[in-house]
C-alpha cells in the first residue's frame, strides 16, 4: 500500500528519463536496470519493469524497485535503514507525483532484503492516459530518494506504562523447612506479570555470604524471548509475611530491568536476627513465605 502525494521539486538522488517508452513492449523488454547512483552512503540502482514484475500484475501495471549495490564491502551482519520516496514526473501539470508506504515504515536493506519497492506502482492504463501527464511524446521519467535514518532516530523508542490488574500482579512463595536450607541461594517458581516471565531470588545467608542478613531480588527469566534491546521498568514491593499482617515487612523499589541489569531488590533486606526470632513470627512453622507485588511497568517499544 502506498501514501500519493505531489511536490514542485525533482528528486535529490536519481532520475531515470525514459524515451520511446511505447516500444519497450515491442522489444518485450521486460525490465531496465538503471546506471548505479549514490546516495546516503551506499550505491544504488533503480530496477524498472514496464509490464510488471509479477505474473499476478498480468502486465497491468509498473513495478519498480530501488536495489541496494554495494554489499560486498559490508560487515557480517549489515543493515541499512533508510526512507525511500518514488517519483514519477506529470508532464501535464510540472510537478513530481510521490509514492511512498502509506504507514511511513521506515525500510531496511540487509543481507536477506536488497530490493525494495512496489510490484503496482501505477496501472498501466492510469499512466498512459494523457490527462495524466505521465507520457509527453512518449517519454516518461522516473525517479527515487533513499535517505538515511541516523543510528538515534533508529531506536527512537515508545515508553508504554501499564498498570498490571490486582488480580494478576503477584506471586507468593512459600518455602518449607527454612533451617534446615543449606543452599547459598534459593529461587522461586517463574511466574508471568504482564508479557514479562520473573522469578525471585533468596540468599539465606546474604548475597555476600556474610550471614548478617537475608537478601532478595526480583529478576528477569527467559531473556532469550524477548527483544535483543528489551528495557523493563518496574515498580514493586517485595514482603516478608509475618503471624499478622500488621508485622509484616515490606519494602519498595523501581528500576529499569535490562541486559546488564536482570536483579534488582535488596542485600540487607533483614537481618537474620530479627528473621529467626520467633517473636516476630516470620517462622511459622519453621516456613517462610515471600511476596513480590508489581504496581507499574513501563515497556519501550518501536517508536514507529
């Protein structure tokens, strides 16, 4: 699908004037490469096919294509992104016709796709009707503009804060026979808040292993799912449960979640004196329950 539009000014990379174009099906022509072009960094050609690229087209309509050159020289891995603007000039009313994608995507040209373009820029019918400027003496000219996107612009992002339902936003874990645990580290079940897989992490001892205090974490599970740039932000509480409610400890944090930060939460989230006196009533029944709630989450997505 494509956005139409009209502008007064020529290209500003490459025009392709075509003579005699009424001949081309005569000599059963069914493509024209254009000479190479620079343009944004990189060489380029357009590739023109005057009945259509596609047997579906059934020679109805133009095709055209801009074709990236110079991959050779390229890294492992190369990309490409760039705005692409076809042209073609109205004879009739001295002004350039544009098509463009109608959403405005952004195009981008890697060792899979080095061709671009549209398989029915125009019907053959539309473009040879003389009302339409297309055709002047059976000339026609052609056109394209490929620009780059800057690396920022590339990754410009949307910030998308939710609100996960009370229903669905915590996870209990109860872990059993708490002194008998001689594991330096302990995980809970993975649970899912939000499109987000997490899991909580307890270091009876300490995360340093000094054994003064009990430490928790809220952390990322399965990272390999998500996006190789995914960026979580996260507002939540972690809790230990006590005999009452009203005993019960919890404390509250924020952070952004992201490839070099997959934990977030506490080194000293007790001390393990408070922890083991059974005053307090964190030991029921030497079992110790752990709550995480998440109240916000923010998720960057493509900006376009």
């Amino acid at each position: 699908r494509m956005f139409i539009s009209k502008r007064k000014h020529e290209p500003a990379h490459y025009m392709l004037k075509i003579e005699s174009f009424s001949l081309l099906s005569e000599a059963k022509m069914s493509k024209i490469e254009s000479d190479v072009f620079e343009a944004s960094g990189h060489k380029w050609r357009l590739d023109l096919y005057p009945n259509g690229k596609d047997e579906d087209n059934e020679g109805n309509h133009i095709s055209l294509y801009v074709v990236i050159c110079d991959t050779g020289s390229c890294s492992k891995g190369w990309e490409v992104c760039v705005d692409v603007c076809f042209f073609v000039y109205d004879h009739m009313h001295h002004n350039y016709v544009t098509f463009q994608d109608v959403n405005g995507h952004r195009t981008t040209f890697h060792e899979n796709r080095k061709t671009w373009g549209f398989d029915k820029l125009i019907s053959l019918e539309s473009f040879m009707e003389s009302k339409n400027g297309y055709l002047l003496n059976d000339s026609c000219v052609f056109g394209v503009e490929v620009i780059a996107v800057p690396e920022f612009t590339q990754v410009d992002r949307c910030l998308l804060m939710t609100k996960p339902p009370v229903t669905m936003n915590s996870h209990t874990w109860t872990i059993n026979k708490f002194s008998a645990v001689t594991d330096d580290v302990l995980y809970s079940a993975v649970f899912k808040v939000g499109k987000v897989k997490w899991r909580v992490s307890l270091y009876p001892k300490g995360y340093s292993g000094k054994g003064t205090h009990l430490s928790i974490y809220l952390g990322i599970h399965d990272t390999a799912s998500l996006p190789n740039d995914w960026k979580v932000y996260v507002k939540f509480k972690l809790r230990l449960k006590s005999r009452s409610i009203e005993s019960d400890v919890e404390k509250e944090t924020a952070n952004w979640f992201c490839n070099s930060t997959l934990n977030w939460g506490y080194a000293s989230f007790m001390l393990l004196s408070q922890l083991n006196d059974s005053a307090k009533g964190f030991l029921l029944d030497d079992n110790l329950t752990v709550q995480v709630e998440i109240s916000v989450m923010g998720t960057l997505k493509n900006f376009i």
